[in-house]
C-alpha cells in the first residue's frame, strides 16, 4: 500500500496585483495580495519542501523583478516553515522545485542537508535563460558554496520519488515545470505551481499571463484534471483557507 502523506501549505510572502492578473487576456479585476506559497510534505517519516519561497532577498526583488512583492518577518522561508511545522532547514531531507523561477528556489540555500529534484530540461532553461521571461531565472540560486553541483538531482520526465510521491511534467509556465502528486487521506493532491496560477486557470482553460508556450499549457491542465482530485494552485490566495489540503475538482 502506497504511504499516505500530509500536506501544510505555508504563506512565505505576497505579491500585490489585480485579481485577474495570472488570467491572459481577463480584465484586470479588484487589487488583491497573492501570496507565494510553498508546501511541507511528510509522511510521518521523510520530510519534503515543495519550493522554498523568496529567501531573504525582499529587497533585490522590490528594487528589480516585483516592486509590489511584500514579505512580513514571520513569512521568510525558514522562519515561516518554523511556525507552520516546527521543522528547522536542517530537518528537511528533499526539496523539490516546480520550476526554477526566483520566487519558488529561493530559500533553497538554507537546507543544507536537502537535495534538490528538478527537471533537467527546467534546469538547463534557468543556466541559460532566453526570451520574455529570462528575468524570473536569477543564477546565483543555482550554485555557490552552499549549493554545489552534487546537490541537484536533474529528472527526466515523471518519476516516484518514494511511495505514494511523484514528479510529473506540466510544461508550459516554463519549458521543464514539474507537478507533484501525492497520495493523501483525501485522494491524489496535487502540488502544481505555476503551471496553474489561479484556479480558474484550470478550470476555465485560461492560460497564466507569464508562460513560455500556451499550447503547451493547456496540455498539462487537461493532464492535471485527469489525474488530481485536489489541486493547489501556486499564486491563489483563496487558498488560505485550505491549511491541509486544495480546491476539490473531483
Ligand atoms: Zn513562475
């Protein structure tokens, strides 16, 4: 029998924007604070951080990416972490990125006993990053001395990490996103990151106003509504009323 795991979904900063604003071509809607979230998986053995919020580095990305980025003290990765599951860096064994955008591998540093799954074909995206949305891929969260190369483990396509968890790719948002599915008490979560900002992304077939290939989008939403029972988007900020689980779609 596959292991049953336990999701807490955690706060680690906001980012102030219109509601409709994760909806390509939607009128822009009522301001509103998205937040960035990141979720801490276990299943009462391993312990798993799926992304790892924007670090410390508020200030880098109000006076660059995101001026209307906000973080409260209680929000920064660890400390946010601390609170919501009283696990420390040091206690989390395997974090696992979405995507490499900066808002979602930017706490990686501080888990200095993790490794790191991500996509290899995300990875090779953020070392040489092209286009549009380059600027969302900052280098400095791929290496360094608290980052070495043998801390990162590339994936190729979908893979159980361990019973009951596992990696699947939903291109799109970026060319190598992964999604990930867990098998929980309440049937198969889905963690999807920005593959699906907002729900309505998913749900009416609206793709996210930052992406890489449309098309491709729309072919991982089909995916994910075929596989999940419940899905967390990685910008929704109804989730906040959802400490332990997502938006039911089945
Ligand atoms: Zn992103």
């Amino acid at each position: 029998m596959e292991d049953q795991w336990e999701l807490t979904l955690i706060q680690c900063g906001r980012i102030t924007a219109n509601t409709n604003a994760p909806l390509l071509g939607r009128e822009p809607g009522a301001p509103v604070e998205l937040p960035i979230w990141m979720g801490a998986v276990t299943d009462g053995k391993v312990r798993v951080l799926i992304d790892t919020g924007i670090g410390e580095d508020l200030d880098e990305i109000v006076a660059g990416p995101e001026p209307n980025c906000l973080q409260e003290p209680g929000e920064h990765t660890a400390a946010a972490l601390k609170r919501a599951v009283g696990w420390g860096p040091e206690d989390v064994d395997i974090v696992i990125n979405t995507h490499l955008h900066y808002d979602h591998c930017g706490g990686n540093r501080l888990f200095s006993n993790a490794r790191f799954y991500v996509q290899r074909r995300e990875w090779e995206a953020a070392k040489d990053p092209k286009g549009d949305t380059a600027y969302l891929y900052w280098p400095k969260y791929l290496s360094g001395p608290d980052m070495p190369p043998e801390r990162w483990v590339l994936l190729d396509g979908e893979k159980e990490l361990l019973p009951g968890l596992r990696v699947f790719p939903t291109p799109g948002h970026t060319p190598g996103h992964q999604s990930v599915l867990l098998s929980t008490g309440d049937g198969a979560l889905c963690y999807v990151g920005d593959a699906v900002s907002v729900l309505e992304n998913l749900t009416e077939d609206v793709v996210t106003s930052i992406h890489v290939d449309p098309e491709q989008s729309l072919k991982s939403y089909a995916e994910i509504r075929r596989r999940a029972d419940q899905v967390i988007p990685g910008h929704d900020y109804r989730l906040r009323e959802y400490s332990h689980g997502g938006f039911v779609l089945k």
